[in-house]
C-alpha cells in the first residue's frame, strides 16, 4: 500500500507539473493579447493569480511525494536521506476483479499461516483426544461426563478441568473459527472496496475526459476571441480536479487490490516471490 500511495503521489505531481504548464500558457497569452489590446489588466491578474496557486499546489504535491517515498524507504529499512529517488516501476491495475466468495474464503484457509496453524492445533487436539480415549478403554477408565453448562458458566467444555483433551479440542475449534470469522469479514470488507474503487475510476476517468474536451474547446475560444479567460481557466481547474480524483481512485483500487491478497495470503504468491530454506531447499530467495 506504500509502494501505490507512493505511486499516486508521483502521478499528482506530474499531473501539478501540467496544470503549471497551462496556467502559464495562459498567462502568456493574456499578456500578449493585452499588449494588442485585446484583453485588460484584469485578465492578466487573473491568470497571474492561477499561475501563482497551480505552482503553489505543485510545491505542495512535491512534498506529499517525498512524504511518501520517506515512508516507502522506512518501511524497507533504507535511509530516509539517501539521494537517488525511489520510482516506482510496477503499473497499477485497472482491470475489474470479481471475487468469488466462496472461492477467497477457500484460498484464505489453504495459504493464511495462522489459518493453517489453527487448523494443525485442531488436528493435534484430535489426536490427543483419540490417544486418551485409547489409553483409557485399555485400562477401563472412561473419561468423566461432562456437566451440562449455563447461561452464566457458557459452553458445557468450560467446566473440564484445563489439562482436558476435550477441553483443548473444543478451545482449539473455537480458535479456529474465530480465526476464520476474522478472514472472512476482511476478505468481504475489501471485496467492496474492490467494486466500489473500480466504480470510481470509471466515474472519474470519464469526467476527466469530459473535462479535457471542454478545455481543447474554450482553448480554440479563447484563441480567436470568442470565449474568455476566465472560462478557460475554470475548465483547467475542472480537469485538474477531475484527474486528481482519477489517480485517487487507481491508487485506491490497487491497495484495495493489496489487502485483498493479504487477506488471502497471496501476497508473495501474486507477485512471484518464493521464499526457500538455505541448505534445504538451496539458498533462500
């Protein structure tokens, strides 16, 4: 999520970096329409005005940027005052993801660590239990009933003493099911994210392209005379705004992407990482 939040801020500084460069076209064109005569101090202070506050949104992107990237190196245990920048490399997806419920919830317990870990215990308490029982009908000692439990008191295992197997297996599955509980309502809280992100680059990405042909429009306006630069300006702003929101959503798509797979357990997996045990597997990777 460091490495897209990183990402995103990169893309708002190229996006600052073109709302500067039209702002100040605008301003040269004002100026010299108003050295024909063709437009009034106001219109140059107006323009001035939008090339003084896209510059200082640059600056400000710039920042947010470095911010980032200081996380990123921090995150990786690099010096946050190393010189040479860190550029992200990996495109971000846009590409809509379906999850299938039934599907994740299935990978989640085959690759999530403490998922299988859980399950192990369950598998062992089993066993125990079975070799108790074993013992005991060899010896003719079964183990002792279980005393129905209360509202106050909960489930009837509670009242096994701790050393129990029975007490243990019954601990070991409500583990386990607690775990899985806490897999699934993540995995369903990011399977949302995912459609509504992906529903917000669409919006937006259409907006900004909305915007982008209303801004050619009152460009070719303002050049032969017919439109002003006020209205110019204000379709710059509505494009810069709309592409902003844009990256917005692609950063947000992609991280939503990023705990959907680690909701899974699929992180390494997805970006084909695999990790082996020096002198059992050759050297670790």
């Amino acid at each position: 999520m460091a490495y897209w939040n990183l990402y995103g801020a990169r893309l708002e500084v190229a996006a600052a970096g073109k709302a500067v460069a039209a702002a100040r076209e605008a301003l040269h064109s004002s100026e010299a329409r108003r050295d024909e005569g063709r437009a009034t101090d106001g219109e140059v202070r107006l323009a001035r005005a939008r090339d003084d506050l896209t510059r200082e949104r640059a600056g400000v992107a710039t920042d947010n940027a470095l911010d980032h990237e200081r996380r990123l190196r921090m995150l990786m245990g690099l010096s946050v005052d190393e010189g040479r920048p860190l550029d992200p490399s990996d495109s971000p997806s846009t590409a809509r993801l379906r999850p299938d419920r039934g599907a994740y919830l299935e990978e989640a317990r085959a690759k999530r660590v403490e998922l299988k870990r859980a399950h192990y215990e369950v598998l062992i308490s089993k066993a125990l239990l079975a070799a108790e029982q074993s013992a005991r009908a060899l010896l003719g000692v079964p183990l002792p009933p279980i005393t129905p439990g209360d509202n106050r008191s909960g489930p009837a295992w509670k009242s096994l003493p701790v050393s129990d197997p029975r007490a243990r297996l019954a601990r070991d599955i409500e583990s386990l099911k607690d775990q899985e509980s806490k897999a699934e309502r993540f995995l369903n809280l990011y399977s949302r994210r995912l459609g509504l992100n992906y529903k917000q680059i669409r919006s937006s990405r259409a907006e900004r392209e909305s915007f982008g042909g209303l801004v050619r429009a009152r460009r070719r306006a303002f050049a032969d005379g017919s439109g002003t630069l006020g209205d110019l300006l204000e379709a710059q702003r509505s494009w810069t705004e709309a592409t902003s929101r844009e990256y917005q959503a692609v950063v947000s798509y992609n991280n939503a992407l990023a705990g959907f797979d680690y909701g899974k357990g699929a992180i390494l997996e997805r970006h084909k990482v695999s990790m082996g045990v020096a002198g059992v597997n050759g050297p670790g990777r």
